[in-house]
C-alpha cells in the first residue's frame, strides 16, 4: 500500500487541474460575496447559486476588479487551480463582466485584457503614418462601395498616390484568414508605405473578424504602419486598438493617409510669399548698405588732380636736381682729369725729361748705382726713345 504526503497529493490535483481544457477557460456566473480587498491591490471573493459557492482569487494587474461588490450578480473568466498551501480550490478570475453581457462581448473583453497584458496596445509602439506615402495598400473587400469611397476621397486629395488592392473578405467564417492574408501580401511587396485595413458599418456579430486574435496579431506583426477604418465612429474592434492609427470610417481612414493636395498649395504659396518678404528685406538692406559704402568712398576718395599736379611739381624738382648734380660731377670730374693730366708721366717728358730703363728687364734707373759701365740702356723722350750704353 502506498502512502503519499499532502504536498505530493495536493500538487497531484493541482497539476491534473491545471492540465485539464476545460478548467482553464471557464466562464462562471453567480453572486459576490465575502468580498476582501487587500493592501496589495488583490480582490478575494466568492461566486455562489442557491446550490453552491466558488472561491475566487483576481490579482490587481487584471481587469474588471471595479464592479465587484458584495451581492453583486457578475460573469467570471478565469482558470480553476488549487492553492496547495491551504489545499483550497479556487477559480483565479482575469475579467469580470456584469451579469446579461452577451457571449460574444464576454469573449471580446477577455481577449482584449489579454492582449492589453501583452503590450499590443501599448501606444509607445505605435509609429507614424508617412507624410508623403508613394504606395498605398489596401485590405478590404472588391465588391462593395468602402474601396470606391477611399479611391475617391484619396484621388482627391491627393492623386500622386498608387492605391494597390489586397482583396478579402470582410464578413463571415473566411474573413478572418482573409484579412491575416492580405496583410502578409502587402507586407511582402516591399514597397508599400501604409496599409488601411477597411469595411463599412454592422453589428458586433458582422464586425467579429476584426476582434479576431489572429487578425489583431497580424496587425500587430506588420512591418508597414497601419491605419484602421472599421464600422462607424462608434464601432470599436480590437483592429482599431492595435493599428498604428485610428479612424472612425472608412472615408476618414482616407482622409487621415495623404495630405490635401490644396493645403499644400497654400502651404506652397504662403512659403514663396514667406520668402519674397525675406528676400526682398535683405535685398533692402544690402542696397542700404550699399548706398553708405559708396557714400564713405566718395568721401575717403583720393583728390587725383591734386596728386597728378604733385607729381608734376616733384618730376620737374627731381629733374632739376639732376640736371645740377649731373653739372657739378661733371666739373668735379674735370677737376679730377686735370689732376690726373698732371701727374702723367707723358707730360713731364714733354718738359725736356727723359726715362732711363734697363735695356735687359726694363728696370727704371733712377739711382747712379744702378747702371755699370758698358750696360744697355733705353731712353725715353718725349717722342719716342733710342738705346744707350753707359761709358
């Protein structure tokens, strides 16, 4: 016989509980009471019938807290587990619903809470729509007037775009795999700038495929931004939550993707203006300063007839000046020749002179001692000269 402690029991329950479906997604009607809020933000509560109670845990991140109150009649989602610590099985709620919320929007609430706890919705990840799109994708059904009315609106608007039609359902079981398709076809174009995702107005049931949670992912998962146009303006789906922007229609969503062509006209118009008055103040301005530079010119201007007579009156001085020096060298020169003249050895023969040389090597004699008899001698004269000998 095999004997087990309570810890390897209640872990049992707990992880054949925690394995079983349909324990995991429950949704649960009754009554609150012995309703406890905690320092920590926890809701502790119990659901009952007439028959039977059900304990019930919802920690503070989840949504729906707010309308528990003691005897109230609410619709619980959540998933049954066992608390080993005091062996208590309980439900571990993540919505609540007021009582009389139809199927549909149950499953939309919890849906939404769950992908809301996932970030899908977080506005930080939203990016902006392109300013001047080249490429428009759009998602929506061929037959019906909501592409018709976003070609109008665009061409409209602003006709350099090229709108690209992604076809799908819109309504009924196929939407859904329809809408995720088109959007991957878009995406894999690689030349699209921005997706609208459209359909006109109807009810939740009609409008279902865009709170579908692979359509949501798929918006989500897009690499190009995404601009909802679902329903009218008080239809809200889930698409609307996740898309990088929403509009509340169809023709909006169109209005919101381009720019109007003639607000940029004026846009254009007020910039040319805008730069005229620039251009033309600084054009003013350069002229004005202009006009002073010219005038402190003017002014500051060198008197050119007065310089031309100035350098007239110093050329005739310099030329004087050189006139009278060139004189006086001159006369200092013939002073010089004079002196010269007198000391040329020519004019002292001239006087009855003569110059005795060594006949052999020309040595000038003008000692006694200097001459032996017999040696040859040159004598120079005035006019000539004649050879010698000493006797």
């Amino acid at each position: 016989m095999a004997i087990y402690t309570v810890s390897q029991v209640t872990t049992y329950l707990r992880d054949s509980l925690d394995r079983d479906p349909f324990l995991t997604d429950l949704w649960v009607s009754g009554e609150v009471s012995n309703l406890s809020h905690s320092s920590a933000g926890h809701y502790y509560f119990t659901v009952k019938d007439n028959q039977s109670q059900l304990r019930c845990v919802m920690f503070r991140s989840q949504h729906g807290g707010e309308l528990l109150t003691n005897g109230g009649a609410v619709i619980v989602h959540g998933r049954l587990s066992l608390y080993p610590t005091r062996g208590d099985l309980q439900l571990y709620v993540d919505l609540v619903q007021p009582e009389g919320t139809g199927a549909l929007a149950l499953e939309l609430e919890r849906l939404k809470a769950q992908l809301d706890e996932e970030g899908l919705f977080e506005p930080s990840r939203k990016r902006p729509l392109p300013a001047f799109p080249r490429k428009i994708g759009v998602a929506t059904s061929p037959t019906g007037a909501v592409f018709h009315d976003i070609c109008n609106v665009i061409q409209r608007r602003y006709p350099l775009v090229e709108i690209i039609l992604s076809p799908t359902p819109v309504q009924g079981t196929e939407a859904a795999q329809g809408i995720v398709e088109a959007l991957q076809t878009l995406n894999n174009l690689g030349d699209i700038d921005v997706i609208i995702v459209a359909r006109g107005g109807g009810s939740l049931e009609e409008l279902w495929p865009f709170n579908e949670e692979t359509v949501v992912r798929a918006m989500y998962g897009s690499r190009v931004p995404v601009i909802s146009g679902v329903g009218h303006e008080t239809d809200t789906t889930l698409s609307d939550l996740v898309a990088d922007q929403r509009a509340p229609t169809p023709s909006a969503a169109a209005e919101l993707v381009v720019p109007s062509a003639i607000q940029l006209q004026g846009q254009v118009a007020a910039h040319q203006r805008a730069a005229m008055s620039v251009i033309t103040t600084r054009l003013s301005q350069s002229q004005q300063q202009l006009d002073a530079i010219t005038q402190r010119l003017a002014g500051n201007a060198p008197q050119v007839d007065l310089l031309r007579q100035r350098t007239d009156d110093l050329a005739q001085g310099l030329s004087r000046a050189l006139v009278t020096h060139i004189t006086l060298a001159g006369e200092r020169f013939g002073g010089f020749e004079q002196r010269l003249n007198a000391l040329n050895p020519q004019a002292v023969l001239t006087r009855g002179y003569a110059m005795v040389q060594r006949a052999d090597d020309g040595t000038l004699v003008t000692k006694k001692s200097q001459a032996k008899e017999n040696d040859p001698l040159k004598i120079t004269i005035s006019n000539g000269s004649f050879d010698a000998r000493v006797v």
